[in-house]
C-alpha cells in the first residue's frame, strides 16, 4: 500500500525552550508506516528545521523553504491554545506519478495547501481538515477559520475534530460535499456521518499522557484499515485504537 501524504512538518515549541518534530504529516505517515504502508510526504521547510534524520524512512519531497513553521501548544485539560510563531511557504503540487499511490492525504497545518486532488487521480482522497480550518492573529494566536471545501466536492472522507466545527449547520455543509465526514470526539470517540447513515464508535479508555498528534494517529490508523477493506465502522474502531495508545503512552511515535 502505498500512501502520499502533503502538508508541512514542523517544529513545536516546547514549555522548557527545547523543540519536538510536529505536523499532521509526520504522526500520521508513522502511524501508517507502524501499520505496514509505504509513506510519501510532499512538504516544505527550511533549513533551520532540527529533525531531518526523523524524516529519512519516508519518501520525501521537500520543495524547501526560507523558514520552518513552528507552533506553540499549552493545553489546559483537552483545551488547546496554539501560537503559530512561523510558517515555512505554501506548498504547490509537484509534477509526479499519483496515480502510483493508492491513497492522497491533504493534511495541512496552516492552510498552506491550496490545490485540490490531481484530476487524473483515481485512488482514495482525504482531507484532513483541521489546517484548512486555521486562521491566526498577529501575535500568532490561532482562531478559528471558515474555508470553502468545494474544490475537494467528492472525496472519500473529510476527517475533523469537534472543536473544528463551530455549529451543526457547516457541519452539514460539509456532509454536501464530502461523501463522509470523520469527526473525532476526543474521549468521546469518533462519528462517520453521511447524508443518510451515522456510525459512532467509543474511545479506548487510557490513562492520558499526551495529546499532540492524536487526531493525526487516528487518520493513520482509520486510512489504513479502511484501505485493506475494512468497513467504516471497523475503520473508526482502529482509529480510536491508534489515538488511544498514542496519548496513553508517554513518549512520541
């Protein structure tokens, strides 16, 4: 199985100074490589990046950049406050074979994804929402941002968390788009939802240790099930099962 993966890398900044690899497509793409897919990664970062030598088992494109992005998260429970203190550029689609790939995952951190899926592809496609859904004040601070997902109209899945989305109604808009929409609920589980049917699964229950990267564990491990033939519900249950030894352990993947 053979999997692309596009957003940035980045660097999080840490309570004590020090910085920890992040990004979407760092935790899923080790989520999927643990589950026995190959991995490509297009992405975009600079040369003050810290972690290229936790990158080499995947595929990489990096189409460079003058600067790295870098976030701040301080969590209070489950609530995260997250600072966007730099932001590597957008990245543009390059010129290769997707059809060579089983599965195209858009996974963004701050809306540097502009395009939509090759035209030619024929696998599956999947947005993963929460960089599309980011906008960020001038301090950094990031805020809540309404984006228009027509040009993704027809993908497989939209996969959010519930506190991207701010009411039932974009909910619903989003439903008219996408076949399904993945909506992880934290330690309430995770939904699939279309126009007729919903499935809602439970949350593994752990001891919580960490919570960075657990929506983007469960997009690895839901993508992977899914695409050996699984059905959407056994897909969430292996999702959820991702995301719960993810946060229940206490180091990164």
């Amino acid at each position: 199985m053979k999997i692309l993966l596009v957003g940035h890398v980045c660097m999080d900044l840490m309570e004590d100074g020090s910085y920890t690899i992040g990004g979407a497509v760092y935790y899923t793409g080790r989520e999927l490589q643990e589950q026995g897919a190959e991995v490509s990664i297009v992405t975009a970062y600079g040369d003050d990046f810290l972690f290229a030598d936790e990158l080499k088992d995947f595929s990489l494109i990096n189409l460079s950049s003058a600067k790295t992005t870098i976030f701040q998260n301080r969590y209070k429970g489950e609530k995260r406050n997250q600072f966007l203190l730099a932001r590597a550029d957008d990245i543009v689609l390059p010129d290769i074979d997707y059809n060579a790939y089983d599965g195209i995952i858009m996974c963004p951190i701050c809306r540097e994804v502009s395009e939509s899926f090759p035209t030619a592809f024929s696998g599956m496609c999947v947005v993963a929402g929460q960089g599309f859904l980011r906008n960020w004040k001038e301090d950094g601070r990031v805020i809540p941002y309404s984006y228009n997902f027509k040009d993704y109209r027809g993908a497989d899945f939209l996969v959010v968390s519930e506190e991207d989305i701010e009411s039932n109604e974009l909910l619903n808009l989003e439903i008219d788009i996408f076949n399904r929409v993945i909506v992880t609920r934290g330690s309430s589980g995770a939904s699939a939802i279309s126009k007729n049917e919903r499935i809602d699964v439970p949350a593994i229950d752990v001891t919580l240790v960490q919570l960075t990267g657990a929506g983007d564990v469960f997009l690895g491990g839901f993508i992977y099930e899914y695409l050996v033939g699984k059905n959407v519900e056994a897909a969430l249950r292996a999702g959820c099962l991702s995301a719960g030894n993810h946060i229940g352990h206490s180091e990164s993947i």
